[in-house]
C-alpha cells in the first residue's frame, strides 16, 4: 500500500515536496537530496 509523504528540509525546517511510498517495503524514513529553495542549493530532506 503506497502513502503520501512530505519531505522535509533539514537545514530550513521547511516542507516543500510531496512524495509518495511504499510502506510494505519501506517501513523507516526515507532520506534524500533535493533542492531547497529558500535555501537555493541541496539540502537532506527527511519525511516529516
């Protein structure tokens, strides 16, 4: 069954994508880098 998420900027605090996944498969939070834009440059984003 697959879950929306939002992905949080670790540096900002600020949510700026919406993601989905699966959570048979993924059960911890998933960590990736993205693009902040307040920030203007990559960044970790979290699932918050």
């Amino acid at each position: 069954m697959r879950v929306k998420i939002n992905l949080k900027c670790q540096s900002c605090g600020q949510v700026n994508y919406i993601s989905s996944k699966n959570k048979a498969t993924h059960s911890g939070k998933i960590v990736t880098k993205k693009y902040c834009p307040k920030e203007r440059r990559v960044t970790e984003h979290t699932e918050a």
